[in-house]
C-alpha cells in the first residue's frame, strides 16, 4: 500500500517505541539500569530512551544462548520445523512492515520511500530465502577405503554475536541473523547505537514466531558490547559489519580470547569506471548519481571513486550534474524524498570535514559542499569534485556521505592501476560497448562485486556479498553464507 506524506506523519507519531535489550525471551531494561537517547537526525526531537546493556547484560545473554543452543531445542529441530519458524518470522516482518520502515526512517533518517520498498521487505525476503534452504542442503558421502564409511556433515558453530552497522540497519542485521538462525545457531544482534529500534522490534516478532528464549537476542549499548561479545570465551563466532578499523579491533579481541570466528564485512572506496566506448553515457551517469547519493552516500558500496577517460569526460559530466539534481535532501517521510539526514551529528561533521579537506588540496568543487536545512536537522548536499590526481584524501579515504571524487584517465591500463590502488576491494563497476573488455577489465578488478554497465544492480540474495582485501573476509547472502555459521566435520565409520 502507498502512503502518503502525511499518512506516514500521523502513523509516526502514534508509533510506539520500545527501548530495552531483549534476553531470554523477554524485554527488559540493562541491568544497572543505564539508558541513551535516541534522536531523529531528521529534526534532533528525542525518539525514545535505550537500554545501555554492560558487562552484566552480556553475560546473561551469552549464558541464555549458550543453554538454549547445548539444549537442542533449534539446534536439533527438525530442519522443515526450523524453516517453518523462519517462514513465520520473515511473515511477521512484512506484516509490520510499516511499523519497521518507520523505525528505520525515524531511526536513522533514511527516505521513507527506501525502507519500506527496500530494507525492510528485503530484510524478510533475507530470512525467508534461508529459511526456504535449510532442508535443501545436505552433506557428502565420501570416497573411502571400502571398510570405512566417510560422512561430511556440518553442524551449527554454536553462539553467534552479529555486531551490525547503522546505514542499513534491519537489512544488515537480517544478512547475519538469517543464515546463523538457518544453520541452527543462537544469535545475539548487537546493534549499532545509532540506530537499534529495528532490531529491537524484530527480536518480539521472532518470538511472536516460534523462535525459542535464548536463540534470538538483542543487546543494545555502545562499542563496549561488541568487544565484549568479540572477548567472549564463550561465544564461538563474531559477524560484523562496520569500518575497517574496527573490524580490525574485533579480530584482534578474538585473537586475545578463544579464536572464535570472525567474519567481517568492512569499508569501501569503489571505483566506477567509464570507458571510452561506455554505451550510454546518460545511463551511466544516472546509475553513477545513484551509486553515489543513494542512502546518502551511507554505503559501503558506494561508487564514490568515478573514473572517467578524458575523451568523454565532458559528456559525462553535463549529463551527471543533470541526474545529480534529481537528489536533495529533504523530509525523510515525504515519499518524494531521494535523500534523508546524516544519521547523527558525529557522522555529519565528519563528511563536512572531508569536504574541506577536497577543497584545500585543489580538488575542484563542481557542486554541492555544504549542509542543507541546517536550522532543521542533519542535511549534506549532494556533492561532487573533479580531482586532479587520485591521491587525494578524498579519492583514498572512506567518507561514507554524498561526496563524489571524479577522476581523469587516459586508457585502460591507467584506469585499472587507478581503481585497484587502494587498500579496499568491496565493489567496482566498468562501463563499456567491448564484451571482452567487459570480462578483462572486470576480471582484473580486485573486488568482490563488479558490476559491467551498471551499478548495484541485481543484488538478490543468489549472489554472494563480500569484499578482498582490507574490505573483509567471509561473504553474506547466497548458501556461501551458511558456511560462516557451520562446522565441517568428518565421520568416518568402520564396516
């Protein structure tokens, strides 16, 4: 159903918020009774108080997923009863998916328009697809000595701390949860304190499910949580999703406890490179003002690198600044909307600092650079720079913001020297007319995902996600993902 602008304003301020951690089945306030605000960064108005979970809080969650997980209830259910519970779930979250898309919107100041026709019906999509492929994956009969019998099975790694990121916050949450729950983990989320209302809300709606105490849990609160969860001698396996430097401390507490698993999704710096025969330099320019102002430019996908080849540099930037301006940020619950606020104000200074770190290294403002509806919230205009060498700040670093950097190049060579001069390797794109240099230029890229003549498209969830480098290990989505919640084990009998 389509709502209007002011439908979704009066369905906002009816909405009912809760605040406290869930555990053990239940929601209750942190154990020292310690809370945070949670503020729209759309107008600053306060939305609700959270549970600050602590060291108590952690372990209470970790000892509930361990004694529900050891007691086989989901770990040993029958694999069509657990996917029936998975089915139920995932139709709880479509039938509150107003209620969800709200909470994201308000949350994390994203365009109404977005989440409710794409992260939160993906994030049920998400649990429903692992929920459809629990009894469809099966183990291996070895070749063996004829006296022996070898089984290969895999069995759930145990307790799962998913330490989710704040830019798509029940989409995320929901990559790690899916297949952990699939594979027959307990799961504890720790979402991120800027934006923890959906994953609070979802942790009722699974047990409203089936799902029993103890496998789905959520610990709102700070950075101290995940490093508690990533120190944990009793947790088996951290996903995270956030920052390369973070997702390095959370390798580096795992080390410290019991080398636990760590699978992390990190940071990006894509490039997207527009070849001299790109085939439609007006498509290419709308999919590279999406790749880039889309959410915000609060992506780690991003196409925040355009790399363009100086025949058609001229072209390509008349028909960008063009499809730039059908994005500017305005009410995150106006359906129009194509970009909603920064999720906070660290985030939001951040970007306008790198900004100014453009322009005092001699990149060329194109447009864009500045805050929008300051007296109102945390708005950033589109924004866009030609830069003269690929070494600028600005070019290297992750902003994680509506800032394009625009490079020049002058063949294929300098372009894929270009693009794969970073320490990141999650996404990239090539635009070109030659199918063979479509699959040489996209084979040379070093990234997980490339896309050739388009840009973030087709992300289903047949399609492992991922990156090389320090962009992380491990992929979500696709039944690779189940490999990240599950041991191999062999079973070798004698006959």
């Amino acid at each position: 159903m389509t709502r209007s602008h002011s439908e979704w304003k009066q369905l906002a301020a009816e909405l009912k918020i809760e605040g406290r951690a869930f555990i053990a089945g239940e929601y209750q306030d942190a154990a020292d009774g310690k809370r945070f605000d949670c503020v729209n960064p759309a107008n600053g108005l306060k939305l609700a108080d959270i549970a600050h979970c602590g060291e108590k809080d952690v372990e209470t969650a970790v000892k509930a997923a361990r004694r529900a997980f050891e007691s086989g209830i989901w770990s040993e259910l029958a694999p069509v009863k657990r996917a029936a519970i998975l089915k139920r779930f995932a139709a709880l979250i479509r039938e509150h998916a107003d209620e969800l898309s709200l909470l994201e919107t308000l949350d994390a100041g994203k365009p109404i328009g977005d989440t409710s026709s794409v992260d939160v019906p993906n994030a049920a999509y998400c649990v429903e697809w692992f929920a459809e492929a629990i009894d469809k994956i099966g183990g291996e009969v070895a070749p063996a000595d004829p006296k022996l019998l070898g089984l290969i099975t895999r069995e759930p790694v145990g307790v799962v701390a998913a330490v989710v990121p704040w830019n798509f916050p029940i989409l995320m949450a929901s990559w790690k949860f899916g297949p952990a729950l699939a594979a027959g983990n307990a799961v504890i989320v720790k979402p991120s304190e800027k934006s923890p209302l959906t994953a609070i809300r979802v942790a009722g709606l699974a047990k409203q499910a089936g799902i029993p105490d103890g496998i789905f849990q959520v610990l709102p609160g700070a950075g101290d949580v995940g490093k508690l969860l990533a120190l944990h001698m009793d947790v088996d396996c951290v996903a995270f999703t956030g920052s390369t430097a973070v997702g390095k401390l959370i390798a580096g507490y795992a080390a410290q406890s019991n080398l636990k698993r760590v699978w992390l999704e990190l940071g990006g710096k894509s490039p997207n490179i527009i070849l001299a025969d790109c085939p439609d330099i007006e498509r290419a320019a709308n999919a590279a003002a999406g790749a880039i102002y889309y959410n915000m430019g609060e992506m780690c996908t991003a196409g925040s690198r355009v790399l363009v080849h100086r025949d058609v540099k001229a072209r390509f930037l008349e028909a960008f600044k063009k499809a730039a301006e059908t994005y500017y940020p305005g009410d995150p619950l106006d359906p129009a909307t194509s970009m909603g606020a920064i999720v906070d104000g660290i985030q939001h200074r951040k970007v306008l600092g790198y900004i100014d770190k453009g322009l005092s290294e001699g990149a060329k403002l194109l447009f864009g650079g500045k805050a929008a509806h300051a007296d109102v919230g945390l708005f950033i205009e589109p924004t866009a720079f030609d830069c003269p060498r690929p070494d600028l700040t600005i070019c290297r670093e992750e902003i994680f913001g509506p800032v394009l950097s625009i490079i020049t190049f002058d063949d294929v060579e300098d372009a894929i020297r270009i693009a794969n001069d970073t320490e990141y390797g999650l996404g990239a794109a090539v635009w070109t007319a030659d199918v063979s240099t479509a699959h040489k230029v996209s084979r040379r890229l070093r990234a997980g995902t490339v896309w050739v003549n388009c840009y973030e498209e087709g992300n289903d969830m047949n399609f492992p996600f991922g990156g090389f480098k320090q962009s992380g290990n491990g992929r979500d989505k696709s039944l690779h993902a189940l490999e990240k919640y599950t041991e191999l084990k062999s079973t070798l009998i004698k006959l």
